[in-house]
C-alpha cells in the first residue's frame, strides 16, 4: 500500500482535531508541519518525529511532500493554498475554505494549474452517520426527501478566541465557522443544488461583535427545503438532546454548565489563555479516543415514509409502523472519511466529493446568509452543484 507523505500548515485548534488521524491512519504519515509558534513545532517533533517549520514557505520547500494539509487561520487558506498547488502538492484545505466565492475560485484555478486534487474537509458531512442516512435515502426505500431541519445550539461564543476570529471580516463569527457544518450536510442528503437562501443573523454580545448565531431557510431545485438554526451563545446545550454526547463523539458532563462563560470571565489575558489551550501549549490536553461518531447537533430528515435521525451510533428510522435503530459500530480511527477521500483522490484519481467545486457552493451559501440577514430579503444562487456519492 502507498503511503501518502502529508505536510501541516498550521498546527493550531483545527490540526489538534485531525492529528489523532493522522497518526492512526496507516495510509498517510505527517513527516512535516509549520507554525510561527516554537511551542507547537517542538510538541509536533515529538509527537510525530518530522521537521517543523516556521513558515509555510519553508515547508513547502520539502520536495517528498504529496500533499499539505492547509489548517492556519481562515483568512490565509486562499493564499496557502495557491502555493501549494503551485509547487506540486495535492490540497486538504480546512473548512472554511476561503472568505468568498473569488477566492474559492482562485484556488479551483491553481488547483487545476498545477494538476493536483483540491479537497475540502472536515466538515460533518464527512461523518459516518450522515453518510448513512444518504445511502438510506439513495437506496429509494424512504421515498422522496422533502424537508431537512437542523439545530445546534453551543458555546462557541465563549471559547477562548484571537481578535480576528471576533471579526466577520476575517472569517470569525458563526456563520463560516459553524454554517460551514450544517450547510455541508444538508446539501450531501438534499442531492439537489440550494436554489436560494432567506437568513437572519444575531450578533447580540457588544464584547463579542460578531455574529454568534443565525436562522436560514434553503429552498433546494427539486422542491425539498431545509431549516438551519445555530446559536453559539453558551446557554442551551444541544447535546442534551443527543444523550450528552460531545459533537467530538465523548462522553460528556452536564454538570459543566456555564463553564466556558465563567472560566473566559475569570481570564485576565484572552489571547495568552487561548496560545496555552492551543496544541503544544502549557494547558493544552489531547481529547483521548471517541467512543462514538461524531455529530453536529439535532438533525431531522424528512422524507415521503419515514424520518430519519442520524445520531452518534447510526441512524435512527422512524417508519409508517415502527421505528429501528440502524446502528455503526465505533469509529478506530476518528475522521477515516477525510483519508478516504484523499486518498482515493490523490492515489485512484477519483473525483472527491468534497471537492473545490462542492466547497465553493457552500461558500455562496454562507454568503447569501449574512447578506440575506443584511438586505432582510431572499438571495437567489448561481453557483451551485448536486452531490456525488
């Protein structure tokens, strides 16, 4: 079997959540990263052995590199991305994938310049679960899919955050963050292009002026509609509903409550509390395996006979005459989805699904939503495309 040798740009809160996947992961070896911070190079060298740089240009210098992981902050994914594909290197660029449609496609064009695969991911459209309920949906035993409702409600807010993630303007706030998820998954199980958005948005914390909620209706091409609610101002828990488990796929405390607003209350330096909690700081902690896929939130999924609820442990089917549990055993190795698809790209040349194509039309959907909640009117959409599986 091949072995992809990958490179991190970015070795911060989003490489954190993929690292356990890279190291479980056979198909692939981390063989070298860069971030401007010494901390996190050093704890890279320990846990995986490679070289650690303190630039992406530097990285990008290694000729054994197949592909680069592009995980620094939002608004350089475009910029990163372009160099990589200038230099070779097959693209996995984080969600977002870029702060417009014109950067998007920027990185499309490099991508196709330089003869390499661009793939965008994670988001949870990846998760097993989801992809279940898509399979249950294309195998015609549900009937048609008529209506999506999503709802996510966490403490995104409040976690402990850089000035520029407080800014939409560089990409910060819920909408390219969080939307990003929730757009993902319901146009994988949709199949059908989003034909327009209505949206509005809540920016309703002076200290934290961006926008930490919203509420959007798709209307999709073939007829079906999708309901998508997120609040990230840390008072309902959404996971209450999932049977208190993490959207990481652990276990969690209720009791917690209110613990992400108290401990960024009592933090005299936000920006020095976030670089400690951030991969190779002094209070950084590795989250430990998952004991069930990961999720984002509550999601419904109607169809003509049946709901379907994608759940941490499979897909639950509520039918004419009973409801089942279609269970998933455990993930071994959390994230595998994001592999298969690189790999099968990179070493199969199969055309992924989340390719920059597929990212691009998220993009515009994210767009619509705060420009739908600007203009207080519906925003038509020009640069959509149906799902692949």
């Amino acid at each position: 079997m091949r072995k992809l040798k990958l490179g991190a740009a970015g070795l911060g809160r989003a490489f954190a959540l993929m690292a356990p996947t890279f190291a479980l992961d056979p198909r692939v070896e981390l063989v070298a990263a860069a971030d401007p911070r010494e901390e996190a190079r050093a704890k890279f060298g320990r846990d995986f052995g490679g070289e650690a740089f303190s630039s992406v240009e530097a990285l990008l210098g290694r000729k054994d590199l197949d592909a680069v992981y592009v995980a620094t902050p939002h608004q350089f994914h475009a910029e990163h991305a372009r160099l990589a594909a200038a230099k070779g290197r097959h693209v996995l660029v984080e969600k977002p994938m870029a702060l417009s449609v014109a950067q998007c496609r920027s990185m499309i064009e490099a991508a196709r310049g330089g003869g390499v695969q661009l793939i965008v991911g994670h988001s949870h459209s990846f998760d097993a679960p989801i992809r279940r309920a898509r399979d249950i949906i294309e195998s015609g035993a549900v009937g048609r899919l008529r209506m999506i409702t999503a709802l996510q409600f966490t403490d995104f807010l409040y976690r402990p955050r850089r000035p520029e993630e407080l800014a939409t303007g560089s990409g910060g706030g819920a909408v390219y963050n969080q939307a990003a998820h929730q757009v993902d998954i319901v146009r994988l199980l949709a199949g059908s292009p989003v034909k327009s958005v209505r949206a509005a948005t809540g920016a309703w914390d002076a200290a934290r002026p961006v926008e930490g909620a919203y509420s959007c209706f798709l209307d999709f091409e073939d007829g079906a509609c999708a309901s998508l609610v997120y609040s990230g101002y840390a008072h309902f828990d959404s996971d209450e509903f999932c049977g208190w488990i993490g959207e990481l796929g652990r276990d969690k405390d209720p009791h917690q409550y209110g613990s992400s607003r108290r401990i960024l209350a009592g933090a005299v330096d936000e920006l020095a509390m976030k670089s400690a909690r951030n991969y190779g700081g002094v209070e950084f902690k590795d989250a430990g395996p998952a004991q069930h896929h990961q999720h984002f939130g509550v999601l419904i999924v109607s169809c003509e006979r049946a709901d379907l609820r994608p759940l941490p442990d499979g897909v639950m089917i509520y039918g004419d005459a009973e409801r089942r549990l279609d269970a998933l055993p455990a993930p071994r190795v959390p994230r595998a989805e994001v592999i298969d698809e690189l790999y099968d790209a990179v070493v199969n040349a199969k055309a992924p699904l989340h390719s920059g194509e597929w990212a691009l039309a998220t993009i515009e959907v994210c767009a619509a939503i705060q420009r739908s909640s600007r203009e207080g009117k519906e925003i038509p959409l020009t640069n959509q495309t149906a799902s692949r599986t």
